[in-house]
C-alpha cells in the first residue's frame, strides 16, 4: 500500500520528498547535536521550522516532508541516547539524563499510512535504556532485536554483534546507516539463523488487517491470537539461547489493580501468559502508565518483561499478581543499589 497524505499539491510534495531524502542524514546529525548540546523543540513545529531552515523549503503539516523531518527528529534523540548511554555514567545518572533528553524532544505525531498500519510506536529513550539494563546487554553478547525501528532498544549493543529485523524500508536504511546488518521479514514468522544470548523487543501493538480488511488471526500452535505483539514475542523468543536473557515491552491493561487483574485472564491475554510463564523464566514483570509514551505518539500503558534463560518461571501469572504497576526511578533504583 502507498502512502498517502492530504495536500493541496500531493505530486509536488512527493517531488519534494524525494528530492530532500539525500538530505535526511543532515537533518538527523543537526537534531543530533542540538539535542547533545542541551537543546530542545518546545514543539513538532519548532523542529519542522528549524528543517525548513536546513532544506530550505517549507514543512506543512501532513505531509511526506512532515513525517520525513518527525523521522529524522526521533533519529537523532536516538543517536544522542546512545552517546549517553554508552558514555560509563552511573546508571542512574545515565537514566536522569536521558529523561532530561525525552523531555526536551517535542510530541511525534505524524504518522504515514504505512506506519499506522504497522503499529509503529517507537520506545523512549528512558524505557530503553531500564530494558537495556534489564537485558544486561553488554558489548560481547549478541542480541536479536526483531522490530528495530531506528533503534532505540539497541543503544547498548554493539552492532556488528546485533542481528536487526525491521520491516519499514525507510527505519530498516536508517539503521543500516548505523553499521547494522538488517533484514526486513515479517517478525511473526521469521527467526535469525543463530541464536542469540539476548532477544530485546517492543512489537507493534494490537491487532492488524490483513488484505482483505479482516482482522489478522496468527496461528501458534497451540493457540491462536489477533494480538501482533503476542505473536512476534514468542517467536522472537525462539532464538535465545537456553541461557540467554530477554526483555519485552508488550501493550499493557488499562485501570485499577483489580480491574487489571482481570483483563490479564481474559480470553486474549490469558493464553500467551500462561505459554510465557510456562517456557520461560520470568523474572521481572511490571507495567508503566503510558505518560512517558505520550511524546512518541501514543499513552496506553506498558508492560516490560525480564526473562532469565528458559523453563518455568516461578513468579504467579500476571492474573494473580498485586502490585505489578510502578513507577521507573524506584525500579532503576531497585536494580543499581549499593
């Protein structure tokens, strides 16, 4: 499917678009390096303003350019991240840090018909670097991400060392220009050749259509699921190794405990948590309110999820537990004590 925006003057735009993508990587080096100098966009407008400046044309709301320029926004806060991450600050320093850098980057809303169909929502820096962390994703280990995006949850890994799954072809560009090695399959079905000692993934949320407008249905054995995210976390899980470690960020339960309590055990969710806690070790599972996901173009809440090897976890199912919500600092700081 094409991507289509609404314009005046869809053929100059496009024209435009094209034009401009050689120019990308110098928006993305001077979003980059205002974000490493402590600058930021109040606004989505003030980056559009500041790219028109660079390009010299105008940015309009709703266009290719638009999505370009938000694109290349996210790219260089991802890119100054990883400066921050990788610079052995004490992680909590590190984390205050990046925090500091998610608030300073503008709300990222413009969406083309491709990423809407997609699901693509792309991890905060701050919820990346606590999976990062979680993963223990050192420069030795190999690590398989299977929806990379433009790389947020690889800010620790090295990349001769990553195997990178991203289906967009302008995030999948993007992050070969990084030195990744990408492919670009269907996450649901498809797995490296090697295992890997970490698999790290936050897969688009929710259902999807397929070509006839239906909802998708994916076939895993021993169940079936509408749930995109359900599906690609346990297929991505097949390539760790026995001992391997994982984290997944998966789509969390809207209300209070109780009434989160039994979205857990419905009919949706209760069969891949069971699966999950069945044939793997999860150690660590909590959700975070979906407040530092609002700049990145959406709010629901999250669940992330540590995994320490495979077999059975001994932690209750999701259903059973109390107390899963937290809050990021107190988890950080719970992992980085003395």
């Amino acid at each position: 499917m094409k991507d289509k925006y609404p314009t005046s003057d869809s053929a100059q735009v496009s024209a435009k678009f094209v034009n401009h993508m050689d120019r990308e990587y110098e928006l993305v080096s001077a979003f980059a390096d205002r974000f490493i100098q402590g600058g930021s966009f109040a606004t989505i407008v003030s980056a559009r303003e500041q790219a028109s400046k660079i390009l010299d044309t105008p940015v309009l709301p709703g266009t290719a350019l638009a999505k370009l320029v938000d694109e290349s926004v996210e790219r260089g806060l991802v890119r100054a991240a990883k400066i921050i991450a990788t610079a052995q600050l004490d992680p909590r320093q590190a984390y205050a840090r990046l925090v500091d850098l998610y608030q300073r980057q503008p709300t990222l809303g413009t969406r083309s018909s491709t990423s809407i169909a997609q699901q693509a929502y792309s991890t905060p820096v701050p919820i990346a670097y606590l999976a990062a962390m979680l993963a223990q994703i050192t420069p030795e280990k190999t690590v398989y991400e299977p929806t990379a995006g433009n790389g947020a949850l690889l800010l620790a890994a090295i990349p001769t060392l990553a195997s990178v799954n991203e289906l967009n072809r302008e995030r999948a560009a993007d992050l070969r220009q990084q030195g990744y090695t990408v492919t670009q399959e269907d996450a649901v079905t498809y797995l490296p050749a090697q295992q890997h000692d970490i698999v790290i993934a936050n897969p688009p949320f929710n259902s999807v259509m397929d070509e006839r407008g239906r909802v998708k249905l994916f076939n895993l054995g021993r169940y079936s699921t509408t749930q995109i995210d359900h599906a690609i976390a346990l297929n991505a899980l097949k390539a760790m190794k026995l001992e391997g470690r994982a984290v997944l960020i998966l789509r969390g339960k809207l209300g209070a405990e109780a009434e989160r309590s039994n979205r857990y055990n419905l009919r949706s969710s209760r069969a891949f948590y069971f699966t999950l806690y069945q044939e793997y070790n999860v150690i660590h599972h909590f959700s975070i309110w979906g407040n530092l996901y609002h700049r990145q173009g959406d709010g629901f809440p999250i669940d992330l999820i540590a995994i320490a090897g495979k077999g059975k976890s001994s932690l209750p199912l999701p259903a059973a537990a109390e107390g899963v919500t937290t809050r990021l600092q107190s988890r950080l700081n719970q992992y980085h004590s003395p």
